[in-house]
C-alpha cells in the first residue's frame, strides 16, 4: 500500500528519515563512507519514485532495504569480499523491518570524529545527522557545492582511514568527544543566527538545524550540563532574531530591539532549562553565556539590564573558557559598568590577545562614541565595517559611523 504526497511533504520526509536511515545501515553493516553512498543512492531512488508511484507504507523500511540493496551491489563489486557479505547478509536479511533503536546519537558523534577538521566535521554533521543535501549545505555556508562534496568525501575517507566503527566511544573517549560535538553544534548556530559573510544577518536553516541537533542530544543526555547549556544558549539568543533586523533586512542592535518580538516562549523554554541545570550540573562554559543571554532577555528594557551581573558571569566565563572574544564582550560589560574610559583602557591592555577581528573595532569605537571621541569614533566605525563580510554587519556599522556622536547601541547579538 502507499499513500500520495505533495512533493514539498516527500522532500520534507525523506530529510527527516535520511539520519535515522542512515544510522540503521552504518550499525548493520560498518563502513560509514559506503553505507553514506549507498543511502544516499536510496534517497536519490525514492525522491525518483514516490511522486510517481506514492509513498511507501513503511518509508524508513523501504529506505533501509533500498540502501542495503545498493550496499551489497557495491560490495559484490569486490570478490575478495564477498564471504563477509554472505556472512551479514545471512545475520540480518535484507528485508527485515528496521531495528527501533535509536542511533542518532552515535552517528552524531562519528560525523565529530577527532580525525575530522572542524569544517569537515560541521560538513558532514550536516548531511548526515541533518538530512541537508550538499547543495543546501553549501548555499547554507556560502561555499561551492563542489567544495562541500569534497570535504564530505575527504571526511568519510579519514573516518575509514582511522578504522573507527559505528559505537559510541567508551568512558575515557567519551568527555572529550562530547566536546567536540557540542562545539560543532555551537559553530553551526552561531553561523546561522550571524552569517560571517553574504547578504543576510541570518541562515535560519543553519541555526534551526543546530537547535534540532542539540534538542535530540539533550534528550539522550538530559544528566549531561553543558548539553542542556548550548541547548539553554541557543533558545534565550534565538528567541531574539524576529527584532534583530529590519523589514528591510537591516541589523538592528540588542538595546535597539522591540522586545515585544522576541519569542517568550523560547525564553521561557531556555530559561527552565537553565534554571534545572545550574543547581546540579558542574559548571561549564555554555551554562555560564546562557544566563549572560539569560539577563539579557528579561530585562524590560535595554536602561534595566543589570550590567554589573553580566560583568560578574564574564568574570567567570573567562576562567572556564578564556578567549579572544570572550575577553572583548568583557571588556564592553565592563565598560557598561565602569565607563568607556575604563573599557578603552582595557582594551588597549587586551590588544596583544585580540587580534584583527572586525569586532575589535567596532567595541572600540562604540566606546570612543560614549566618551565623546566622535572623530575617533567615526573612523574606528569605518574600518569595522570594511572588515566585516557580512552586508547587513557593514550597513550597520556605516550608519554608526554616520551617527557617531549621538549615544546608542553596542553589539548587533
């Protein structure tokens, strides 16, 4: 029996199965770099043929038979190989409906395999735990789709390369895998909610996709802290992206913002989930900028927000998790509580550790703005815009430069 659905609602299905298909197939046969290929060929015959011939009973058994077809053609192709497939073929046939277990998180964790580089990591997380076809992730990162499929390729030739299998890492791995999953997610947020380069401030594909990533891990690690920090994070600084542009898709800073749109139900979410953690989980860096984003978001207005309380978490984020960027949002706290004179200084003080970054100087002359340096100001305004690769950024940024003088916003997060 199959059922008829709009090609929109195939499109949609077949990315919400795709990681758990694959999950299946890695776990029954191993050898993630051919079982990637051989679901993706799956997918490929399904888009093909269920708006012809309607979709399956069984969508995800389907998938997983297709796939495992496509794999045991590509190891007939080997004979030297053919006895282990014999061998698998007769544990588990081919036609079996799929396993419940759920292993997203243990594909999660290979796409994060420390033999991968960050950008292969965040690569591969997407297509394979996302469901997100090259083309999306490339137009998601701004990148040829050319080089996403090579660093997708590259990625599942290092993961068999390294011989690692489809299991979750042991005790002594674990902590240090963990981290580099949750890293990946928070790169991939923050990619979405302030696009490092391109016409627009957001990718929301990007950040909604890195929600759903780490809202699926809380649920298998709810004991884990700083899983429910990065989800926490992510709700409370989310929440406020419908009043962070303009109609026009201009960028609109924090202080600046019409808090009646912010989503107070994702505050409201990040905010118990925050509340939960923070008496019985170990402190982390993720905790420690959700409640920073946490102050943020229930102070009435931008005149309330207690500054002296973001300096104090700053204080403590940069002992857990010190930092270039880190070390500047201090720095503007600091000024908030203490005057732009003080944050100058301290500035100039952190230089050596700061770098280039086009936020530099955008701190920098917000807070020459505030002391009265408008020249100064104007000219530091100026070279944060040509640094940034970000439109909406830029635009920004000129128009403080053409206001210099009047007192306003700081950053645009």
């Amino acid at each position: 029996m199959t059922r008829s659905y709009p090609d929109r609602r195939i499109e949609e299905l077949l990315r919400e199965l795709a990681p758990g298909v694959l999950a299946t197939v890695t776990r029954r046969y191993q050898g993630f770099d051919v079982c990637e290929d051989a679901v993706q060929e799956a997918l490929l015959a399904a888009a093909t043929q269920w708006p012809v011939e309607g979709v399956p009973e069984n969508p995800k058994g389907w998938l997983v038979t297709t796939a495992s077809r496509r794999w045991i053609d590509s190891w007939r192709n080997d004979a030297a190989r053919r006895r282990r497939e014999e061998a698998v073929a007769d544990a588990e046939p081919v036609g079996s409906a799929p396993s419940e277990r759920d292993d997203s998180l243990t594909l999660l964790f290979l796409c994060c395999h420390p033999a991968l580089t960050a950008v292969s990591q965040v690569a591969l997380t997407l297509r394979a735990a996302g469901g997100l076809t090259t083309s999306e992730i490339a137009r998601g990162l701004l990148v040829p789709e050319s080089t996403v499929a090579q660093r997708i390729s590259r990625a599942k030739a290092r993961i068999r390369d390294s011989g690692a299998r489809f299991a979750m890492p042991d005790d002594a791995e674990r902590p240090a895998r963990l981290a580099a999953v949750l890293q990946v997610l928070y790169l991939v947020f923050n990619e979405g909610y302030t696009a490092s380069s391109g016409a627009r401030l957001h990718r929301v594909e990007l950040s909604a996709e890195a929600i759903r990533l780490t809202r699926q891990l809380h649920s298998e690690l709810p004991e884990e802290g700083e899983v429910a920090g990065l989800l926490a994070l992510m709700l409370l600084t989310d929440a406020r992206r419908p009043a962070r542009t303009t109609a026009q898709g201009g960028l609109v800073a924090l202080p600046e913002q019409d808090r009646s749109r912010w989503d107070r139900a994702m505050i409201a979410e990040g905010s118990a989930l925050l509340s939960a953690t923070l008496p019985q989980a170990r402190i982390g860096p993720y905790q420690v900028q959700a409640a920073i984003a946490a102050v943020h978001d229930e102070a009435p207005t931008a005149v309330e927000t207690d500054w002296p309380q973001i300096l104090g978490l700053y204080d403590v984020l940069v002992t857990l998790a010190p930092g270039p960027m880190v070390t500047l949002n201090r720095i503007a706290a600091l000024a908030m509580v203490r005057g732009p004179d003080v944050g100058l200084h301290a500035l100039r003080l952190a230089e050596p550790v700061l770098g280039e970054h086009h936020r530099v100087a955008a701190v920098r002359a917000h807070l020459l703005d505030l002391a009265g340096r408008v020249d100064e100001a104007r000219e530091h305004y100026t070279l944060a815009a040509r640094s940034t690769l970000n439109l909406a950024e830029r635009h920004y940024l000129e128009a403080r430069a053409a206001a210099a003088g009047s007192r306003g916003a700081s950053d645009g997060r």
